[in-house]
C-alpha cells in the first residue's frame, strides 16, 4: 500500500476504509471484513455512532496494533477545551486503543480552538500521533494553520471527480497538510456510476467505473476512504494499483470538475444553521 509521509514524519496509507453511515450494529462485521481482505486504515468519527464497533473489530482481528491506522473526529458539541479533551479518552477507550494514528476536528465551527489545544496536548502526551482538521475551506484553514504551534497534518474534504478541491488543495500544499477525501465516490451523486467519460475509461483499462474515480483521485495524491458494506465491492475498491490512468485519460476526468460541492456549501448559512442543531 502506497503510503505519505505527513508534517510530523507519520506515515499514513493512502487508502483506507470509511465507516461514515454505517450503522452501529453493523460496524464490526463491515470492519472485521474490510481488514480481512487487506485495508489497515480505519476511518470512523464520534459523530458516526460507531467507535465501539470498529474498536470491538480491531481488538480480535489478530493484526498487530502497530501495522494499523485509525483515524477519528471530534464532533462540535465536544469542542472546547475541556470537553474536546475528554472526548478524546471516551474515543480511545470506545476503540479499545491506547493511541489514535490521526485525530480530527470533524468541523469548523464553534470553539475549534480550543479543541485543537485538546488535540495538541493529546499529541505530546502520546495519545495522538497526528492531529489534523475535516471540512475546513480555504479560508478557515489558513485562519487556524496561521496561528497554531502545530499545523494540522491532515484535512479531510470532500473530493471527487465532480469536486476536486484543486485551488483548496493549493492552499494545503502551502502549509503542508495533505489532502485527505470523504465521499471520494460521491455516493453516486450526479450520475457518477453512469458517466460516459469514466465508462469509456474504465473500459479501456477493463476496470468499474468506481476504479476508475477512485485511481484518478490517489493519482493526484489525494488520500482516499471508500465505504462499502459489501465484501466484494471492498476488494474491487483495493485493486486500482495495477493500472494507471494516461495523462489524456487524467484532463478528461479534470473536465468533471463542477467546482461544487455534491452535498453542501460548508460556507452557505443555512448550512452553518444545519449544524448548529446538531450539537
């Protein structure tokens, strides 16, 4: 597994798992097979209801601690200092771990500070070996990177072929935080099991269409976690190594690029407002 060595000198795979949206119940099978067909990086979140069950997952998988990579987020109603620190021990002892490989701060609003002051302190205390941020647009990162001790080794956007973050991801590359995707699918959002230019592609190379979104993204060093519940389809989401997209193959997928989120606007108001009622 092709890997990036973050700001702090960690080495972090370049495709892992995601468990965003699957249900709680369901965590620990959907884990325990996703490390039995060969993924090592495991990304959940405190907001995703799961923690317990991919935890149960890696504490019987029989694979070393040390050969795997877990990622969490702090949700925005434990930002603050005090609470963003507590959190993150109930993380750790949910996912029946000693040490998370990556933290997050799952959002930027509310008092993202101070949770990155917990993030900080778990970091030298050990607890952490990177810390990072998700969904933090251009401008609140360089806000946030601008005026912290550590700068986050990691941001986790969304990234797909119909959103590319490329002038976002311009601004990571100032500060050397690496780009890291959700949805690198786009939950087949606008057509994307079905659009003509990754169809011809993907026939081209004798791959799916999902390869052939997938490999455009980890071609553009672009870290990746597709979720799947399904056994099968993990496998297929690991096998885009043994083939490499042409340069003419790589502008036309760049054309896909609406420059949009196929979700939300993380600036747009009513968004921020969304949000706000999930604390």
């Amino acid at each position: 597994m092709k890997t990036y060595k973050l700001n702090n000198g960690v080495e972090m795979p370049q495709l892992g798992y995601g468990v965003y949206q699957v249900h709680p119940d369901e965590a620990e099978r959907c884990v325990s097979d996703a490390l039995r067909v060969g993924y090592r990086m495991i990304d959940t979140a405190q907001m995703y209801g799961n923690e317990s069950g991919v935890g149960a997952a890696i504490n019987q998988c029989g694979i070393a601690r040390d050969d795997l990579f877990l990622v969490s987020k702090i949700w925005i109603n434990n930002y603050g200092y005090a609470k963003a620190k507590a959190s993150i021990d109930d993380s750790l002892r949910r996912l029946q771990t000693d040490y998370l490989d990556l933290m997050l701060l799952h959002q930027p609003y509310c008092d993202y500070y101070g949770a990155y002051r917990a993030l900080t302190e778990a970091y030298r205390e050990g607890k952490l070996r990177a810390i990072g941020i998700s969904n933090f647009q251009p401008n609140h990162l360089i806000d946030l990177a601008s005026n912290v001790e550590i700068v986050p080794a990691v941001n986790q956007v969304e990234a797909h072929v119909f959103c590319q973050q490329q002038k976002a991801n311009e601004y990571m590359k100032e500060f050397g935080i690496q780009i890291m995707s959700w949805g690198p699918l786009a939950e087949g959002r606008l057509g994307l099991f079905t659009n003509p230019v990754l169809e011809e592609i993907g026939k081209a190379h004798g791959k799916t269409v999902a390869q052939v979104a997938l490999r455009y993204l980890t071609q553009r060093d672009i870290i990746i976690i597709p979720k799947s519940t399904h056994e099968e389809r993990m496998v297929e989401n690991l096998n885009i190594y043994d083939f490499t997209l042409t340069d003419d193959e790589m502008e036309r997928i760049k054309a896909l690029d609406t420059g949009k989120s196929a979700f939300f606007d993380h600036n747009d108001p009513e968004v921020i407002k969304m949000f706000m009622k999930r604390k």
